[in-house]
C-alpha cells in the first residue's frame, strides 16, 4: 500500500510539474508573440514617422527662399561675421539694443525727413528704411514658419519676444511715415504740404487697415509704396495676434471630458 500510495504521490507530482512547465512554455510563447507585434508595429509607426517627418517639397523650397532672403540683411551680416564668437548672452544683448536702436533711428528719421531740405539724406533714409522694412519682414515670415519648428529652436523669453514684434510692428509704421514725407506731393489730400500727421496717419492706416483713408493716390511711385505696405501690414498683423494669441493663458473648465483632454495634449 505505501509503494501503491508513493506511487500516486509521484504522480501527481510529475502531472503539476508537467502542466507548470506546459504554461510557462505558454507564457513564455504568448510574450514572444506580443514582444514581436510590438517591434514590428514599433518598426512601422517608426517608418512612417520617418517619412511624415520629412518635410515637404513646398516647406523645402520656401524655406530656401526664406533663408535667401535673409541673406540680404545688416543683421544677418553682423551676426555671421563679426559677433558670431560672442556668447549666447551678449549676442540677446546686441539684438535688444539693435530693435531700440532701430526704433529710435525710425523715430529720427521721421523728423530728419519732415525738417531736412538735404536730398541725398531723405534718399539715404529712404533707402535704409526700405531695407529694414524688408529685413523685418522676412526675419519675421522665418520665425513664425521655419524657425519654430526646428529642433534646435528656442527663445529667450516670450514676453520679450512679443515686445520685440510689437517694436518691429511700430517700426515699419514709422519707416513708411518717412517714406510718405518723401512722397507727399503724390498724394491728393487736404493739406499737401508735407504735415507729419497727415503722412503718419497714411502709413497707421494703411498698416493696420483702421479706420477710413482720406486721401487718394496720384502716382505710381506712392501706389507702389501703399501696395507693399498693406501686404507686409496684412501679414505682420497675422503674426502679431498668433503671437498674442499663443502667450494667452487657458481658462479652467468644469467638463471633466475637456479636462481629460488637456490632460492628454500635456502629457
């Protein structure tokens, strides 16, 4: 009886054993599998990724184009060739004193362009002016469509990034007030005879499109100048409110489906 009952105990044992083994076996066989979908469909969202990622042939070319454009540049000049050992400090420091700089400069010209009978100054100012205008524009089309979404892309702060734009927004207003000064006699309004408001409200207007014209244009020179400077405003208006807009803090919600969802973009 005790070899009988040794027996069924020995048994049993092996029957555990064997069924343990088979569920491992299983196990291990289950794991294999999951782990082989997972680098396979690793593998294939990594492809795919790999080939969103490449940016497209119209990003491409305008961001050629851009970066030509950028070329013709004061700045871009300085910041290549001779300020390009500063440090990261020094070179924030030099671009914040190169947008008062300019800005004050705009503000001058203004007047230097109302006051002066000196020719060859207006043409020099209006020419500079036409330059940074262009300068301004492009750098600013860069960083809203290139420069963001670079991997390597950040910026010292926010707020002074939006003081700099709303700097550079003035800026062009100012630089085309000077043009208008220049260019009064193209233009058919109440008082021709070169008043700085009137040609400050010319470019504010043309600029930001607030409130109605009062004045018609007589040349092409001043039709040119009017067309250039509604579409650079039109677009550094756009930019401006992404701007304002991207910095604006979100209100808090009660609909826990929406707060699931912020949850879900934060993580």
């Amino acid at each position: 009886m005790e070899i009988h009952h040794l027996r069924m105990i020995i048994q049993v044992e092996l029957t555990r054993r064997r069924k343990m083994v088979l569920f491992h076996c299983r196990l291990v066989s289950y794991h294999k599998r999951k782990l082989t979908q997972s680098l396979l469909q690793r593998r294939f969202f990594m492809s795919v990724n790999n080939e969103i990622e490449q940016p497209s042939l119209i990003v491409l070319v305008w961001e050629a184009v851009l970066k030509f454009l950028g070329r013709i540049s004061l700045f871009d000049l300085i910041m290549r060739y001779l300020i390009k050992d500063w440090s990261r400090q020094k070179k924030f420091a030099f671009v914040d004193s190169w947008v008062i700089g300019h800005t004050i400069l705009s503000f001058l010209a203004v007047f230097v362009s109302f006051f002066s009978d000196v020719s060859c100054v207006k043409y020099a100012l209006l020419f500079y002016g036409l330059l940074r205008v262009f300068e301004i524009f492009v750098y600013q089309t860069s960083v809203v469509f290139i420069h963001g979404y670079r991997s390597d892309s950040n910026v010292r702060s926010y707020r002074r990034s939006v003081i700099c734009l709303i700097h550079n927004f003035f800026e062009i207003i100012l630089w085309f007030t000077s043009s208008y000064i220049f260019l009064m006699d193209r233009f058919d309004v109440i008082n021709s005879s070169g008043n700085l408001l009137q040609a400050f409200y010319i470019s504010f207007v043309t600029m930001t499109t607030f409130g109605p014209p009062n004045f018609n244009v007589k040349g092409s020179p001043a039709m040119i100048v009017i067309v250039i400077q509604s579409i650079i405003g039109l677009f550094m208006t756009i930019i401006s409110l992404a701007h304002f807009i991207s910095l604006l803090p979100k209100p808090r919600t009660l609909d826990s489906h929406e707060n699931q969802l912020i949850k879900n973009n934060d993580v």
